[in-house]
C-alpha cells in the first residue's frame, strides 16, 4: 500500500505548534544572515517534549488490519458489506505480546483504511463493526489493542485515514467535519493515544480515485483536535511532529538531520545540510524540529496476504533496516498484518523474535562500561550529557577500556534536547601505541550507529571535526556485532 504518494514529495507539511509555542521549537531565518549565524540558529532549535518522547520510543508496530484483509486487497473501494468482517480467532492480547516480545515499544492501529470500514462502532457511519456479524455487532477492534496495549506496557496509536471511499461526504466541506467527529470519537474514548499517523493519500490531483481531484483536507483542523484532546500525542507523517522518511523500504540516508526549514517538501530524502540552509534563508525561512520515521511492511504488502507467508523479510533485511533506522537518527516503525482470523502468522513471529535476538545480543555488553574518561557521556542516562567548548576547532574525547577488548560498533548520542550540532566525527582506536581512526560519520542526533572492521584496544578517542556549536554527547558505547542468523 503506498501510504505517501508522489504528490507528497510536492507538497509542503502545514505547521501547529500549538499552545503555548516555545521559541525555540521555530527559529526565524533572515536573509542577512551569515553561514555562522544560520548554524547557530540551526543549533538553537530544540524538540518538544512530545517529540524526545517519540524519539525514544525507537522502535514501535504498526497493524494494518480491517476489511481489506478479508478481501485479501492493498486498498479497499468502500463497497464492501460488513458482513465479510468476522475474524473469529481475534485476539489482541496475541498482537500485543508479539509486539512486546519483540523489543517493539508502541502498538499503532488502522482505525479506518481508505475504504472507511471503522474498527470501532462509530456513531456517524454505519460502514462499521457494529454491522458485521463478529460479536454479534458488539466488538470493538479498537477497545480491545488499546486495553491490550496497555495492559502489555506498550504505548497506543491510531491511524485514520483521511480518505473515505464509503462516505458520501467525501469531497465536500460536511466531510471536514464528519472526519473531525470521527477523530474525536477516537481521542476521547480509548484513554492515552501516543502517536496520531495521518495518511495523506488522496490528497492531490494524482490521485486514482476521480473524488481526489481537488480535494484539499483541513489539515488546521485535524491538528487542532489533537493538541486539544491529545496534547501529548505526536502527529506523524503529514502532522508537524514527525516526517515521513521518503520511502517505505525503510531506506535511511548517511546523513539524517532532525532540523529543517518548513518550506522542506514532506518525503525530501536528503534535508537539512548547510547548502540546505542556507538557500532557506535567503527566502526568509522558518527551521524547526522535525525528526524522521521509517515506515515499512515486514511482508511486501501492508495487509496480510496468504500469498505472502513464505515472503517475509529475512533476519539480515529486517536487522539492516534496523540498524540503519534506529541508529541512523529515524524511528523504525514495522507494519505486522494480523491474518483473517484476526492472528498474527507464526512466520511473522519467528521473524520478530530472531531479530530480537540479535538486537540483544548487540545491547548485552558494553565494552565503555567501568571506563575512564568522561563519566556523563558513559553513564546510561540519556539526560546527562558532556559538551565540549566553543570554538576550538576540532574537539577529542578519550576513553580508557576496563581491559583490551575486540569490538566491531560504535553508538552515539546527542543530547537532542539540547539540539542537533555535530556535522562530521572520527573514531580512533589506539592499536600498537598509534592512533588509528577506525570509523567516521556525519550526523548523530538521537542515535547513530557505526560499523567498522573489528579491532581490539584498551583505548579509543572520538573527535568532532565539524559541528553547528559546542557538540553533546549524551551516550557514548562500544559493542559486536552479533552473528547473521537466518533462523
């Protein structure tokens, strides 16, 4: 399902900050600017609370479920009668503890696909649940993954798609508010919602569906709602908290900044640079905070298909695509498509757990711990950080190992509370008495990752050779790689 079409790569993403708004969440850009003062501004801008919240949620589920996988389709038409939706075995606590078991923090479910079938029993449609024979009309999909998700210590978000091919309302300015009570329904009725994931297909003239055209939906609105019954809730994709990342491969480029100008075409693949910034001030540009999420299908398609089960990304697709997401300054959220009987397949399970494995068996040493140098960078607390001082050119840490130890990954992490600063790094390792760099890379921001050819050292030493202002360092560690599994 191509949740962001082409059109979005156009389209700018409208901006609420909400009340009250925080200067340094938008810093104005002016065209007299210098290169010096257009990074400091950059450097200046900081996430809201809901953003760093959403960024340490890293790695969260999405579940696409609903008619189209009765129908065994990507996008519904809309036509469809109620009674095709009966998933006699549904259980969400089997979603949620497949989620939980899976290192995964967060549970975001399709509330309402493209063909306007709802999970729940809405009271402004009766293309909903409580028309299909499952429970005899009384279930509630959504009721059932909030209370599991929570119940399972996971956070809860909701995907609603703006596009409606059931309402007869589409298209029309009744639309804009049919949409908004069925927004509310949802905000109001299933306790803490985390994260809001808006669709914005059929949002343009490209668009397949003939009502598409001309369409433009009141996106002021919609933000509006949230912040008043969700205000903690981060909006994604086409809300003003997070962005799409460009792809649905779960593809993330070298260099990932979380600061941008809001002119940025939503889905820009390669955001943010200093060339990028500024040609935004010569136009008067605004920056603000505006993290990436990966979004991708652990199947090739985002519903289930039977014919899929055999084709369900390999433990080195999903652990690339995880490493590169996570550790590259993105949030990974992977779609897992409960089957018509409302059970996530065993296939996608086994999946899950084996990268889980590996994952852990990344985390389950860390060669920095007990080291000397830096303590705040070292500590395992991402709100204690070390900074270094202004102006000095190229700035060093160094670490001193417990005992030499071979190791083949570096983490690092600002202290994006404080903003995104560093542009270029190196990593040495001290190997028979000389320093040799091992590793470099452009940004960090929340968390990035290196890999490099494994070396044993008792020493290391981290230079920032380029950065907006005094670079942070939030977290700093070492680790292996765990072993490529296909099991």
């Amino acid at each position: 399902m191509n949740h962001i079409l082409k059109s979005m790569l156009i389209a700018a993403v409208l901006v609420l900050c909400g009340a009250p708004c925080r200067a340094e969440y938008f810093v104005k850009l002016e065209p007299s600017d210098t290169e010096e003062q257009v990074m400091r501004k950059a450097a200046s801008v900081t996430p809201h609370p809901r953003q760093i919240a959403w960024q340490r949620e890293e790695y969260t589920a999405f579940i696409h479920f609903g008619m189209n996988t009765m129908t065994n389709r990507e996008w519904g038409r809309g036509t469809e009668d109620p009674a095709l939706f009966n998933p006699g075995k549904l259980d969400a606590r089997q979603w949620a503890a497949v989620i939980r078991d899976a290192g995964m923090t967060q549970m975001i479910l399709t509330a309402k696909h493209h063909d306007g079938f709802c999970l729940w029993p809405s009271a402004f449609t009766e293309h909903s649940v409580k028309n299909s024979p499952w429970k005899n009309g009384g279930g509630d999909v959504v009721r059932e993954a909030a209370d599991a998700a929570r119940e399972s210590g996971l956070k809860f978000g909701l995907y609603l798609s703006p596009w409606d091919r059931n309402s007869t309302l589409f298209g029309s300015s009744e639309y804009d508010t049919y949409y908004d009570n069925q927004l509310r329904e949802l905000l109001t009725g299933y306790g803490p919602v985390h994260e809001v994931w808006m669709d914005g297909a059929c949002g343009s003239a490209m668009d397949p569906d003939p009502r598409c055209q001309g369409v433009a939906y009141d996106w002021d609105t919609i933000f509006a709602t949230v912040r008043e019954l969700q205000p903690q809730a981060a909006m994604s994709i086409y809300g003003p908290d997070v962005r799409w990342i460009g792809n649905e491969a779960g593809e993330n480029p070298d260099t990932q900044w979380s600061v941008l100008p809001v002119s940025t075409p939503a889905g820009d693949m390669v955001p943010g640079g200093r060339a990028h910034l500024m040609a935004a001030a010569k136009n008067g540009d605004t920056l603000r905070w505006y993290p990436a999420q990966a979004d991708t299908s652990i199947r090739p398609g985002w519903f289930y298909h039977p014919g899929e089960d055999y084709l369900v990304k390999t433990n080195s697709q999903l652990f690339h695509i995880w490493f590169n997401t996570v550790g590259g300054n993105a949030q990974l959220l992977l779609n897992i498509p409960p089957g018509p009987d409302g059970l996530i397949h065993k296939n996608d399970i086994k999946a899950l757990k084996s990268l889980r494995k590996r994952i852990d068996a990344i985390y389950d040493r860390n060669f920095l711990a007990g080291a000397q140098g830096e303590a705040a960078a070292i500590d395992g607390d991402q709100d204690t950080f070390w900074q270094g001082p202004e102006g000095a050119g190229e700035i060093s840490l160094e670490y001193t190992l417990p005992a030499p130890a071979a190791f083949d990954i570096a983490m690092f992490q600002e202290h994006i509370a404080s903003g995104q600063r560093i542009e270029a790094f190196a990593l040495d390792a001290e190997i028979n008495g000389r320093w040799t760099e091992i590793a470099s890379g452009t940004t960090v921001g929340y968390k990035r990752f290196v890999q490099f050819e494994p070396v044993t050292a008792s020493r290391v030493r981290i230079r920032f050779s380029q950065y907006r202002v005094a670079p942070t360092l939030a977290e700093f560690a070492l680790f292996t790689m765990a072993p490529s599994a296909e099991k």
